[in-house]
C-alpha cells in the first residue's frame, strides 16, 4: 500500500486498527512512534546496484492502556511527515516488534490495516543460476513387490 492509498482509507474511519496477518490485532493502545522515509542502497549477488525508498511506520505498545490513535491523529502526523521530511508517495513499510522488530508490507481489509509478511527473495536469479520457478519434485510412485521380488532385498 503506497502512502497516498491510507491518506484516502482514514478519513472514512472511526478507529485505526493493525491486524497481523493470523488474525492477532496489534493492541488497541499502540502509537506510531515513527514516520520517516528510508532509502536503502546496495548492490545484489549479480553485482546490479539497487535503490529502494519506502515510507516506514514503527508500531509501539506501551503501558499507557487508555491510548487510542484516531484516523484524523495519524494523518496529522503523515502530513508533518510530508512537510518537514519531504516523504514521497512510496509503499509503506510497517515496523512492530514481537520476538523481534519485524517488517511487514501493508495491506487493507475494509477495516483494519493488515501487516502482510515479507519474504527475502535473490534479485539476480540469473546470475546465480537460480530457476526462476521452483522445480517440481518427481512423482512418487509406489513401490510393489513383483514375483515376490523388492527392490534392494537382494533377491535379484
């Protein structure tokens, strides 16, 4: 989901509501800690240099349990984002922390902000000599017993 996308989806909302993607929803209580741009240079297996932008919000629970962010709150906060920081119309990337701080993409359900997982992925397939779809393991047939003969039980 690009930023102009949730600028839209908010003012149509009551609440601000993030659900992972089991179903678990991020406490009622969280704050955005966090709006920011992050650019991210570097260079793949197959020696290509890459450029990826994405507009980063960072999820926190914290012990304040009468906390509620609302729709008009946070888009506050998106627009100071735009104006101080110059953000641009990239695709969201939400940071929230479980065992560790994880990155998730973000989607929308009608209702709530779901956090879809991300996934590693080679860039540069080609150079490595990766297929480009996962080969088809072979069919497994079954093994039968001819003329009372198995095989590997040394009767042939």
């Amino acid at each position: 989901m690009k930023l102009s996308s949730i600028k839209e989806i908010l003012p149509s909302l009551n609440n601000v509501a993030f659900q992972l993607e089991d179903g678990t929803f991020v406490p009622e209580h969280f704050h955005v800690t966090e709006v920011g741009q992050i650019t991210k240079k570097f260079i793949d297996c197959g020696g290509v240099i890459r450029t990826e932008k994405v507009v980063n919000f960072q999820l926190w629970n914290a012990n304040d349990f009468e906390h509620r962010l609302k729709p008009d709150k946070l888009l506050n906060i998106i627009k100071l984002s735009e104006e101080k920081l110059g953000i641009e119309d990239a695709e969201i990337e939400v940071e929230y922390q479980s065992i560790t701080i994880g990155k998730y993409n973000l989607d929308f359900n009608e209702k709530t902000f779901v956090l879809k997982s991300k996934t590693t992925a080679c860039l540069a397939r080609d150079a490595c000599g990766i297929p480009l779809e996962k080969q088809k393991p072979l069919p497994k047939f079954p093994i039968t017993n001819v003329n009372g003969c198995a095989p590997e039980s040394g009767c042939c």
